[in-house]
C-alpha cells in the first residue's frame, strides 16, 4: 500500500488548502442521505442517537482512528489527493484555531470571496440543523497549558496509561475551542473537530513510534468499532484493524520544513525551526529520478558550516554526511537511454546522526543553557502561524556529484527530478 502523509495545516501549499476547503464544501453539499455527505459523517459522532463514539477505554484511540480515516475517505471520493490534516495544538503555546479556520470568509481559486468550510460547518436537520460557532473569544484564546498536558502524556509507558493521559487534554481542547465543540452531541459538526483528532492521531501514532515493543490490551483489540465495516464485509472494524497507520495508508509529518529546491553543487542554508532541532526524529535526503543515469555517479552530502560544506574534502571534513552511489546504464546511447521508462528511482541516505551531531553543536555554540521550558516560551512568543521568524539559521547543505573517476558531473548531466531533504 502506498503511504501518504498527513501535514500540519499550517504547511499545506495554497493548492493542497484549496483541495481541502474545496473537498469539504462538496461533502457540505451532499444529500443528507449520502453515506459521504457531512450530514452523515458529522452526525456519527453524536446526534442524531445513536452515539456511536467511544470516549473512554476501550476505544477511544481507535474508534476517533477509524472515525477521522472514514471521514478523510470522503473528502478523498471529491479530490483523491486530499489527506486530512492537523490542528498541532500541542507542540508548544498557540493561541486560537490555525489561520485556515479562523476567518468566515475565503478567496477561492476563482477570485470569488466564498464562505470558509473550515470556519462553520452545517448541523444536519436530524440534529437540529444551522450552523457551527466556537466562542466569540476563540482568537484569544491561549492552549499553552494543554501543550504541557499532551507533552507530559507522551512519557507515559503503557498504551493505558498513555490513552487515559491524553484523553484529558484532547477534551480540553473541545472545551476550549466552544461552541459545538464542547459538546459530544454536536462536536461532530464543527470542521474543525476532524483536524483537532487527527491530531490526537498524530500523538497516538507519535506514541507508537517511541514506543514499538509496547502492547496493545486485548479488550482494545477486539473491541469493535461500529458503525464502521471491514472493507467489503458486515463485520464492524475492530481495534486491531487500525492499530498501525500503515496498513491504513497514512502517516505523519510531524513539522513543516520549507526547504528551497536543492541543486547539485550548491551551497544551500537549512532554517529550521528550534523545537525541529531538538525534537526531529528522522532525516533523510531523497534522491528521484524517473529514469537512469547514463554513468555512474556518487552523491556526496556535506552539512555543517558554510566553509565546511564548500570544500569537497571527505576525510576528515566533519561535515561529510555520507554518501550514495548510483550505478550508470553504461555504454548505451544517451538518446535510447532517454526514452526508457519504468525506471523510477528514489534513493535515500539517513542523515539523522550527522543533523542531529550538527544540531547539537549549533545549539551549544549559541550558548543557551536556559532550561528546555523557558527556551520554548521564547520560541513561541515570536512564533506566528504565517511565517518563521525564529528559525536558526546557519546550517548549509551541499549535494555534490562525482563520476567513477571522482571527477565533478555538472547539473546538467545529471537525469535528476529533484532532491529533497526530509526531517521529521
Ligand atoms: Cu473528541
């Protein structure tokens, strides 16, 4: 099965937000009746009865899993490529809902100023009908505590232990946000609802990353999860049908990274985000091609200071990150080999060691020795959603490319789609 990733809403491109209000205006304007409509999906939750959800244990992790991937199915049925993404209320101190919900109003891609999906969500007739608010504060409205809250569930050892701790924070945040939000009855309805669990998802699948020996309780996996079916059968899901994303089809990314397109042999600055610095995971650098190069080339990959990462040394240069070879197609002609296809490649190099050893030597030469907690205030008081003003600065990257005489291949040599560095 082919993974997808779900974003943080806050890095989707002006595209990928279109296809997201887009997809939830058409499942807006369904009839009721439909099994995609939002009427239907929204109406799960809670009213009309029966509610269907579980909030308690078993099943509150896995019936919200198999809830969010039915409703991202739908949004799916208008645009294939729409995956749901988050509300990241828990990473350090927001204030509000993410930019793209807070405002009644859109310009979409016709110019038109339209109503905002993500702002209000209709309330089925069964339910009562009109529409979704959220406390007339909401724009000033702090989740800093809550952050803490859903930071300290993620040390707990035990799948129990971690739900019933992140249980708390995931209601306060319903509470908080207001208006249908805060209760069970009509959650469902408001937009945001599906965003603030996919976050929740996110945590639980963070857990799971950090903790892959840890058991699932049995009452958890063969709890079933009505009203939703196995795929082309009558039997109810159960909680051991969505216990790994990837046999859903998804994971996360955790952070957004705005990276400039990177070029072989040029020198490129990394900003990224302090608490990306501290807390990423993973890195590693991603090189496609749609077909196979006519010689052979060795990828070189320096990361460190600017100085560092223009020298082409490698031994002893302790900004040489590694490398990766690709084998040429040899003595073919160049216009055969241009029109061969089937050759999709995407080589990887993991780069984590090497970031995370930079990382920390950036983070030492800065001299901040303040405790983990009052460096993330200081982080989150610049910290705005539109931009990323805080991001530290001087790391360099440069992919340089060689041949099998360790001679320089110049870009325009090389049959590559693009190189990308992924940290998360
Ligand atoms: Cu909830």
């Amino acid at each position: 099965m082919t993974i997808r990733y779900r974003r943080n809403i806050n890095c989707l491109t002006d595209n990928q937000l279109h296809d997201l209000r887009e997809a939830y205006q058409a499942i807006y304007d369904l009839p009721d009746s439909s099994a995609d409509s939002f009427a239907t999906l929204g109406g799960i939750h809670g009213s009309p009865s029966p509610i269907w959800c579980d909030h308690g244990s078993p099943g509150f992790l896995t019936w919200h899993r198999a809830y969010i991937r039915a409703f991202e199915k739908a949004l799916q049925s208008v645009h294939c490529d729409v995956m749901l993404p988050f509300w990241d209320w828990s990473s350090g101190p927001t204030t509000g809902v993410p930019e793209a919900c807070r405002h009644p109003t859109y310009v979409n891609r016709s110019g038109n100023t339209v109503p905002n999906p993500l702002y209000s969500g209709p309330i089925s007739s069964a339910a009562g009908g009109g529409t979704t608010a959220r406390r007339s504060d909401i724009d000033t409205t702090t989740f800093g505590d809550i952050a803490t809250s859903a930071q300290s569930a993620m040390s707990s050892s035990t799948f129990s232990n971690f739900q019933n701790a992140l249980n708390g924070p995931h209601g306060s945040v319903h509470v908080r946000t207001g208006g249908q939000m805060s209760s069970v009855s009509h959650a469902g309805f408001d937009p945001i609802f599906f965003l603030h669990h996919c976050n929740v998802d996110r945590l639980w699948w963070n857990w799971q990353q950090s903790n892959p020996g840890a058991a699932v309780p049995t009452n958890e996996l063969t709890h079933e999860l009505d009203p939703f079916n196995k795929p082309f059968t009558t039997d109810w899901q159960t909680g051991a049908d969505v216990i790994s994303t990837d046999d859903l089809g998804y994971r996360y990314m955790n952070w957004c990274i705005f990276l400039p397109p990177i070029i072989v042999w040029e020198v490129l600055p990394i900003e990224l985000d302090p608490i990306v610095l501290e807390r990423f995971r993973d890195a590693r650098l991603h090189i496609r091609s749609s077909r196979m190069p006519a010689e052979s080339v060795e990828f070189q990959v320096f990361i460190g200071d600017k100085d560092a990462v223009a020298n082409t040394k490698i031994e002893g240069n302790p900004a040489f990150a590694g490398t990766v070879g690709l084998f040429g197609m040899g003595n073919m002609d160049e216009k055969t080999m241009m029109t061969m296809t089937g050759n999709n490649f995407d080589i990887a190099l993991n780069v984590n060691d090497h970031l995370r050893q930079r990382c920390k030597h950036l983070i030492e030469e800065q001299g901040d020795t303040t405790p983990k907690d009052t460096k993330r205030k200081k982080t989150a008081k610049k910290h705005t959603d539109d931009e990323n003003p805080n991001a530290t600065a001087p790391l360099f990257m440069r992919v340089a490319a060689v041949d099998a005489q360790g001679k320089p291949i110049e870009p325009d040599r090389l049959p590559i789609d693009d190189i990308e560095l992924m940290v998360d």
